[in-house]
C-alpha cells in the first residue's frame, strides 16, 4: 500500500512570463470546503522572506505557479498512477496577490496559502491541519519526515522523497520571537514547502507525552508543520513553520483579515 504523504506532497514549478524560476514543493489543505495549497512565502513570491532580496537572476518574479497533480482516473490504485500539471495564478488582474500570508508577521512567516482554481478531474490528498488529541508529542531529538522534491527529483513517477530529521529545538518554544522550531537534516533545494510530519505505521506502538502507549491499527500521520530551508548554507539547521501558523493563516481568511501583498 502506498502511503499518503508519498503523493500527498506536490511537486510545483514557478514561472515568471512562461519560464521556469526553479522547484519546490506543496500540499494542499481543506479548511471551511475550500482548498488551498500550502508553500513557502519565498517559492510564490521570488522574494528571501528574511532579507527581502530577489531570489532569481535578473528578479524574475512568478506569476504562475505549476503544479504536477495526480489524476483521478478511475484506476483500481486509490491514489491513481498519473499525474497532469495544472497551472495556478499567483497574481489577479490588478497584479496583487492572490495567495494569503500571515496576519501579523506577513512575510516573516516564510509560508502562503494559495486558494486552487482548477482541480476538478484531480485526486485531492488535503492535510488535516487540526489539533489531533492522539497524537504524539515530539521534543528535541524525535525523528520527523521531510517529503518532498530535492532538486525537482522524485521517487518515480512524481511521488514524493522522504528525509528524515532530527528535532533540533524545543517544538513549544518559538524560535526567533517567530512560530517555527528547528530541524537538524540533510536538505536541498526543491524541499521548500515540504510537510513535515511524524509517520507511524500499521502495527507500531508510541509513547505519548502522558506515557500512555497508543496502538495504531491503520497507519498514522503527526502534521507538525511547513519546511522552509536552513537557517545558514554552512548549517544542516533548517526551519519549520509550526501548524499554529498555517491555522492562523487561514483563521485570518475566514475572518476576513489576510493580508494580501502586491
């Protein structure tokens, strides 16, 4: 059985007037019936969300961002076996944004919620981004996924590479005064926008942080948040952007609050 974070992760493309600015990764999200899909501010943008600097040769900035989905077909496979890409606007008529950012630290949280347009004939995998009270906890030290594209590259087909890390800081703690924690893995680039999770199989026992033992009989994801890059290129360091933040994103559109940045 293919597990669902293998396709549940999306490889996207950003194009700046038809040409391609690089790879990233995406998933997508269901939140009030509608979906969206989740990356990192600096892949919808073409702008370094800490330094404000263009990230491309020549400031190219996207206006299009592409997006290899898996079809749904009919196939036995529940997941399907093929892939289509789609091309999402990121811009509307008058050139403002069309994706959401944070409420109150706009592009400091490195992550964006774009609404999809075009997916009817798509197998949608959305992350559930709510509080699940079964899950574990994690701390410094617990091993945590990675899944997305280093490079663009995948695991055959356009399924999603797994890479795994190490937490790196207390997950309660906010590191840099911002809503993200720290991971110690060997990442590229191409990662950026990667879910990153706790997965636990058919059959596998864990501790939760009360000691009581939970025993899952169907496999079992922990969502814990967006990857966004390493803090230095000298470092294996990087940043995840807590599930807190995306919640608070979308919490923001609901309200009619987003920010929007043109």
């Amino acid at each position: 059985m293919i597990a669902f974070p293998s396709v549940a992760s999306l490889l996207v493309v950003p194009l700046a007037n038809g040409e391609q600015l690089g790879t990233a990764t995406a998933f997508v999200v269901k939140h009030e019936q509608e979906h969206y899909l989740i990356t990192n501010y600096h892949v919808a943008s073409g702008w370094n969300a800490i330094t404000g600097e263009a990230l491309h040769a020549r400031g190219g900035i996207p206006d299009t961002l592409r997006v290899s989905h898996v079809m749904d077909y009919g196939e036995q496979n529940e997941y399907g076996t093929f892939w289509e890409d789609f091309e999402e606007p990121l811009l509307k008529s008058d050139g403002s944004a069309r994706w959401l950012w944070h409420p109150t630290f706009g592009r400091r949280v490195d992550v964006v919620a774009l609404p999809l347009t075009d997916y009817g004939s798509v197998l949608l995998h959305p992350y559930d981004f709510e509080i699940d009270p079964e899950a574990p906890g994690i701390g410094p030290t617990s091993t945590v996924s990675i899944i997305g594209f280093p490079f663009g590259a995948t695991a055959g087909g356009r399924f999603a590479i797994w890479t795994k890390g190490s937490v790196a800081s207390e997950p309660e703690v906010d590191f840099d005064d911002l809503p993200c924690f720290l991971v110690d893995a060997s990442t590229y680039k191409g990662q950026s926008g990667s879910p990153v999770l706790s997965y636990y199989p058919r059959g596998a026992v864990v501790a939760r942080p009360d000691r009581l033992g939970v025993y899952y009989d169907e496999p079992h994801l922990g969502l814990h948040g967006v990857y966004s890059g390493k803090i230095d290129d000298r470092s294996q360091i990087g940043r995840v952007w807590k599930s807190q933040a995306v919640r608070e994103i979308l919490a923001a559109q609901q309200s009619g609050n987003a920010l929007y940045f043109a």
